[in-house]
C-alpha cells in the first residue's frame, strides 16, 4: 500500500504470565508502514541536510522502551552534565530507524547491539544520528533493519548546560544564613521536558523501567525515584550512586537531584519510609510535612486498597520552581511554600496549602503515575482526579480544616472562566508543547474535580469509590482514557443491588454499562460526556406551579443575556446530562431527577412552599428561580436559615450573584498599611531578604506591590528580573499584584509589552507564569481603547508565531468587562451620587 495509514489495534491477549515482554503493546496502535521508504522526498530536513526519516509530531510505535539504564553525572561548578545511557528496545515491526525525544542534547555517539551482540560480547554499531530540532526529535538510522519481536539495546552519550529555566535538568539556587550562594541540579519534566535530560520516547504510553546512576561530589547527595542500593567510588574522590530500579514508569516522572539538603524521615504504618528534605537552614520548617504525608499516604493505601508500589517516598522543598509542586514517582518536589511550615510565621491558610499540595501529589502516585492518561488531551483523569481526592484526603485526615469549602470555592472558581465562550471542553486535543502545556489549567484541574464530585454524589460514594478502585487495579502500570473510566464506574454496582433494586446495573451478567437509575436505564458514559466534551456549564431554570415543577436548561454565559443577538446562536447544539437533586420545605428527603431533555416537567409529592435545588451544590450547574422561586427561598432565610443546609446557602449566593472568592489574610493588610510609608516599605524590602519563610515571604511581596509610588514598584520588577532578592520564580505574582494596585495598572502592562523577549527569555511562552503575567496585566482593562491596545499586541505576537488560547480569554474578558460598564455605569453614577 503506497503512502497510505493503515491503523492497526494489536489484539494481543495480554497476559503478564504467559506474554510479558508483549503486552504492552495491547496498548499501542500503529502505523503499519514505513513512510520513509515510500517517499522520501516529503520529509522534512535535518540539521545536515539530509531528509528527517520521520514527519510527525508524535513517535512511531514500530520500537518501544522496555528499560532504559540512564547514568548521569552533573558538575555544580561549571554548570553543565554528562550523561549515558542504554535503552533496551522491542521491536514490533520491521524497522530502518528509531525515531527519539532530544531537545538541546549534543549527542556524542550513539551505537546499537542485537541481543546476540550483547550474548556475545560483541561491540555496538555506530548510528547514524539525525536531528529535527523543530519536532524536539533525533533518528538513529541503522545499517540494516531491526527485525519485528527482537530486543536490541541502544547507547547513548550525551552532554549539555544545566538548564537556565525550570525544565528539564536545571540548577537551583539558595542563599545560606551565613550569605554563601549554594547551586543544587534538579529535574522537572512534565509534561514534555524528560527529553531535555536524556534522549527517549518522550509520551505517555511509553512506559518502561529506568536504572538511574548518579555521580557526584562527596560534598552532595543525590536522590531518584528509588532508593540507593550501593555509592562506588570513583577516581578525583567523585562518587557514584546506584539507584534501585523502577516500576514501569512514564518519563514525564522520572526524577533526580544533586544537592546539600538536610531531611527529617518517618515510617508510614505500611513500612514505605517518606522523608522530607529541605535546605539546611530550612530543616525546622519541614516537620509538618511529615506528619501530614505519614498521614496522607495512610490514608491512600486504605482508601484505594493498594499499596504505594515504592519502599520510599521523598518530599523535597526545591528553592527556585516554577509550578506548586511536581508528583515524580517516589521523588515529589515542591516549591518551597507548597511543602515548608513554620509555625512562627504561617498562618492557617498556608498550612491548608501546605496541606493541599501534599495531598494533590500523593493521589498522583495513583492517578497518574500507577494509572496514567494515554495521551495529554485526557490530562483532567491526572489532574482533576488528584484535585478531587484532595477533597476525600484531607477531609478525613484534616477535618479542622473545613476542606469543602475550599472545595467548593475551587467549583466557583472555574464557573467564573467556563462562562465564557472562549472556555474548552474538559478533553480536547492538545499535540505540539505548547498546546500540551495549555491543557494545565482549571478545566483539568477544578472543573474536572467538581465533576468528579458531582458524580460521586449521582452514584453514591460507595459507588463511586468501589468503581474507581476498579479502574486503578485494572490499569495499574498502565494507561486509560476517558471511556476507561466511565466503563469501570458503571461495572461497579455493590452486591446488594442486584437485589434491592437501587440505581445500579440491571443484570450482574450483562456486559453492558448501563445503571439503572429511578427504573430507567442510563450510562455513565451518556451522562459523562455531555460535561467532558461540551464546554460550558447548564443553567437550570425552575418554575414551580402548584405541584409541577417545570425545569429548562439552557448554557450560562456570563454577560450575555436573552434579548442580546449573539444568544440564540450561542445556544445551539447545547445539551447535557444533568443529575439534578432538589430539597423542599416538606421534607428532610433529597430528590433526584435526570434531566436530558431541554424542559421537563415533574410531580412533587406533596404541597410544598418552597423547593431549592441542586442540595449542597454538588451539581455543576447554576440555579435560575422563576416566578416567585427566589421570594420563597429569601423568605425562608429570613425567617429562620438554618432550614437551609450551609451549602446550600452558599450556593444561593453564588448563584444570585456569580461570585463569592474570601476574607483577605490579616497579615496581608496588616503589611500593606506599613508599606505605604518609605520607611515602612524600605524595613519591609529589608525583611523580605531576610525572612526565611516563603509563606510570609509571599505576604511581603504582596503588601510592596500596593505601594502608591510608582518608582518602587519599578524597582520591584527590577528586582524580580534580575532574579537574586526576588526570585524569576515569582515574577508572575508580583506582576500580577502590581496589576491589581490602580498606580501599577499601566506600569504592569507596559513593562510586559516592553520587556516580552526579556520575559521569554525566563519562561516558556505557555508556562503557567507566563499565562498569568499575560491575563494578570490586561483582563481588568476595561475600555474599547484599551481592548485595542492589547488586541494589536497579541496580534503582533501571532504574526510572529506565538499563540495561545490565552489570548481569546483576555480579550473575551476585556469585551465583557466593557459591556458590563457600558449597561451598569449609570446606575452606578445614580447610585455613587444619592450615597455621597
Ligand atoms: N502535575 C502537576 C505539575 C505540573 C503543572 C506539571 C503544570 C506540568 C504543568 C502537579 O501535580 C500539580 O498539579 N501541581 C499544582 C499544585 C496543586 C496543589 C494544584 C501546581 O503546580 O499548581
Ligand atoms: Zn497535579
């Protein structure tokens, strides 16, 4: 077959017994021909000229890692590293090349053995090795083809700088009490930053287990994924550490760190032992952690019924990082606010952080790490998992700190942004970097968790739980998708109910997925993809006349109303599945009903004067009461409230108003008064140097940035560029504070569109700073000049190739910010004028 695709779904019978070597490929579908052969002359070009074998983003499915023996030996001094290492590959089909993840590695030689070579000691081939840096990917070409089913081994020397930014294998520095500059070399690779360290299959699915060696000074340590089994010593007094080898792994969470740190360690009642590390000074800081991760992984081995699959597990506080924290496998590193708790200066808010962030990242030793998305446009099954048991975790081990309410805020939060156009579905395509790193936001995050949640409350969290351990045991040390998911929801009815008639499988023996719910039959997977494949959120509009509740749905967008022209076609095709749940003034009784259709009209049954829906707003929809609905429910509030639950009086309020988001930190005020004097800002400059807390560190930065005077708010972005007081890693914040100050508005947003090479030069045109810095500077302008202004500046960007979805979000937000005045401003004249 000349130049065409033909797709083939390997129906290997995967059996780790009788097939292990094979049956990973159950989960690869490949292209069956080779492209290079067929027609050379549409490739792209290499570095040398010469054609580029491969033309696809993605790699070839032809060669898969089994292991990968990775050596690597970092210098602190100069700044750079040397590395080796041996990939053993199978071979799937007939093969000329083997096509590899590389971005900024000097490769140095690469060689290739059959399993025959290396049976017989018999020396590697030289490869040919190609580079296409535009698609971040090497091809070593071999003299004569690799046989389909045999293993070969491929060596790789490579070498390159430390990275200057956060990704991939980069220094890190901090600042001792004694005022010694000390650089530490660590690794952050999610989601495509693996082939900045070492050259490899780079995606998802490719998961294969990796021997780490490091070589270091005796002065450091180094720490991987597993545990050390032995230091040799090598000559010039350097000494090399051997690491355990992994479970199979993606490369996303492969992890290593030469540093000095010091640590604190405990043993979880299932024997894994969790240490946490920091910088020496830093060491008193890191007792909480400990106590809340020996909790928290308690926790998780008992609720998912599955052990941490790792004899160790390391907490490390990393001094410059650019995310929260990242969950490598048995390695998870942390900015130092995420993980540090010094009970002089953090206040609760940051424990309940601290808290979060644990929790967050040991879930993902689950999801995503034993369980983990086929590809990155399911990236929610990661992030929004772990945001939802988050929710379950600290719960139960922290119940003082009133986690539902974070959690619902969290719910609140995303509606503000799903109620705009410019939204997405929670999966959605995602194939070069930058539209893989875009997929990082709060769709994954927080809408993927309120879903979660509201589908947990739809099927019981009996239910829900006894499903989702279904779905970690059936594809622990491999990959899942969306229907994965929803197919082990709805095949996990509780023994009881093929007998007592709830909402669950019909029949125990049917092979179908359907629940039965209220008599009627339904999908998990009907109900499921109407909220991942629709972006937006339902508005449900309820009517009650007499006994008849009459219920419509409709999409909610934020400032767009009925009588505006756009409406009717922004309506179209919108339909979702939703589990409705109401409450009444005569019973203490949750009702449920699923709504599929655009109206529906159901028989309450008995009178009732007033009914409030979706109780204790698990449901992710927003409540419009018609006709007397919403009089009824003030009437109640005001005649006694606690006839309503807490949650539900939440959910009125934000339904009423579309927002709700926080008492501001005392701290936070307390410093911004002191700050509005030059003595006071300067004293408040001077501790921020000094203070060793990141939490108050952040209270600092926060009330400087509220300064009136212009010139220190310049000299506070100064300070953040260059990088030493204020460090790059919190450029975004403060930029985004000095926005938010009226005399930094203008200074913010001009620094950006002055200094857009210089900022790049700091941080990847999609990392999430650089998202924040963009929407943080320009989403409160406001006027039709100002919308201009930035219009022009992200198209010039675009015509220089740079785009991204942040940009529709701004300018979507800036136009409804201008309609919002436009409609409001009057009145708000009116309103200003009869206060005064
Ligand atoms: N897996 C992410 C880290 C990450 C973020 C990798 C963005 C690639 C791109 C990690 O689990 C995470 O979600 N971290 C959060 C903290 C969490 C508590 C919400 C973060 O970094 O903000
Ligand atoms: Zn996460």
């Amino acid at each position: 077959m000349v130049n065409t695709h033909r797709k083939l779904i390997l129906n290997i019978y995967c059996s780790a017994i009788i097939l292990p070597q094979i049956c990973i490929c159950s989960q690869f579908t490949s292209s069956s021909n080779d492209q290079y052969n067929e027609n050379p002359g549409v490739f792209p070009v290499a570095t040398n000229g010469e054609p580029f074998p491969w033309r696809e983003l993605r790699l070839p499915t032809k060669v898969i890692p089994l292991h990968y023996d990775l050596f690597v030996h970092p210098n602190l001094t100069s700044l750079d590293f040397v590395a080796s290492e041996k990939i053993e590959v199978l071979v799937r089909d007939t093969t000329q090349f083997i096509i590899l993840h590389s971005h900024g590695l000097e490769i140095m030689n690469a060689t290739l053995q059959s399993e025959e070579d290396l049976r017989y000691k018999k020396s590697g081939e030289k490869l040919t090795v190609l580079s296409y840096p535009a698609h971040q990917q090497i091809a070593l070409l071999v003299p004569e083809k690799l046989m389909a089913d045999l293993r070969y081994s491929v060596a790789i020397d490579f070498q390159a700088k430390l990275a200057d930014g956060f990704e991939g294998f980069y220094k890190s520095t901090y600042r001792t009490l004694g005022g010694e500059t000390r650089t530490i070399a660590v690794t952050d690779f999610e989601p495509t930053h693996a082939r900045m360290a070492f050259p490899c299959f780079d995606e998802p699915l490719f998961k294969a287990n990796f021997s780490i060696k490091i070589r270091r000074e005796s002065r450091h340590i180094a720490l991987s994924n597993m545990p050390k089994v032995k230091t040799i010593e090598r000559e010039g007094g350097l000494l090399e550490d051997h690491f355990e080898t992994t479970v199979k792994m993606s490369t996303y969470l492969v992890a290593y760190i030469v540093c000095d740190f010091a640590s604190v360690s405990g043993t979880a009642s299932s024997g894994v032992k969790v240490s946490i590390y920091a910088s020496p000074d830093k060491w008193s800081q890191t007792h909480y952690a400990l106590e809340a991760s020996l909790k928290l992984l308690d926790f998780y081995e008992n609720y998912f019924n599955i052990h941490y699959p790792l004899p160790k597990l390391d907490l490390v506080a990393i001094p410059d990082f650019e995310s929260g924290a990242m969950e490598n496998w048995g390695l998870v590193t942390y900015r130092e606010t995420s993980l540090l708790f010094d009970p002089k200066t953090s206040s609760t808010s940051d424990k309940l952080w601290v808290t979060k962030v644990i929790a967050h990242e040991l879930a993902h030793q689950w999801f995503g790490n034993l369980v983990t998305m086929e590809w990155w446009n399911d990236i929610w099954l990661n992030e929004g998992f772990a945001t939802y048991m988050e929710l379950i975790s600290v719960n139960v081990t922290y119940p003082e700190l009133q986690f539902d309410n974070i959690f619902l805020n969290d719910c609140f939060e995303v509606i503000k942004s799903d109620s705009l156009n410019s939204s997405r579905p929670v999966s959605k395509q995602a194939e070069t970097p930058t539209q893989i790193q875009e997929m990082f936001d709060d769709i994954s995050y927080k809408k993927g968790a309120c879903l979660l949640n509201m589908l947990k409350d739809f099927l019981s969290e009996e239910k829900f739980k006894k499903g989702i351990i279904h779905y970690l045991k059936k594809f622990s040390y491999r990959n899942a998708k969306n229907d994965d998911l929803w197919s082990s929801l709805s095949n996990s009815c509780l023994e009881s109910d093929f007998t007592s008639g709830g909402f669950c499988y019909s029949d125990s023996k049917t092979t179908s997925n359907t629940l039965t719910f209220l008599e009627e039959n339904v999908e998990v997977k009907d109900i499921m993809t109407t909220w991942t494949r629709q972006k937006g959120i339902p508005l449900v509009v309820v009517e009650q006349e007499g006994r008849l509740l009459k219920l419509r749905q409709e999409r909610f967008l934020n400032g767009v109303f009925r009588d505006d022209p756009e409406w009717g076609a922004l309506q179209e095709r919108y339909l979702w599945h939703i589990p409705v749940t109401y409450s009444t003034s005569s019973s203490n009784a949750i009702h449920r009903h699923l709504l599929t259709s655009k109206t529906d009209t159901l028989y309450l049954p008995e009178k009732t004067s007033w009914v409030k829906l979706n109780v204790d707003s698990n449901g992710y929809y927003i409540v419009h009461y018609e006709a007397h609905g919403w009089d009824q429910l003030i009437a109640v509030l005001n005649q006694n409230h606690t006839l309503l639950r807490p949650k539900d009086r939440i959910g009125l309020i934000h339904d009423a108003f579309q927002l709700v988001s926080i008492p501001s930190d005392v701290l936070k005020i307390v410093y911004s008064v002191g700050a509005q004097t030059t003595e006071g800002w300067n004293y408040l400059l001077e501790q921020y140097g000094l203070s060793l807390s990141g939490a108050e560190k952040n209270k600092i930065l926060y009330a400087l940035s509220t300064s009136k005077h212009q010139e220190k708010l310049i000299k506070l972005i100064d300070l953040g560029m260059e990088g030493k007081v204020i460090k790059t890693q919190d450029l975004a914040s403060l930029l985004y504070a000095i926005a938010r100050n009226p005399k930094g508005q203008q200074l913010a947003w001009n620094f950006v569109k002055e200094n857009w090479t210089h900022l790049l030069e700091r941080f990847e045109l999609s990392s999430f700073p650089m998202r924040i810095i963009i929407s943080g500077t320009t989403s409160h302008f406001s006027s039709k000049d100002e919308l201009q202004e930035v219009k022009l500046f992200f198209e010039s960007l675009q015509t220089q190739g740079s785009y991204l979805e942040i940009f529709q979000i701004v300018l979507e937000t800036i136009s409804k910010n201008i309609k919002w005045l436009e409609k409001n401003l009057p009145s708000l004249r009116n309103w200003l004028l009869i206060s005064i």
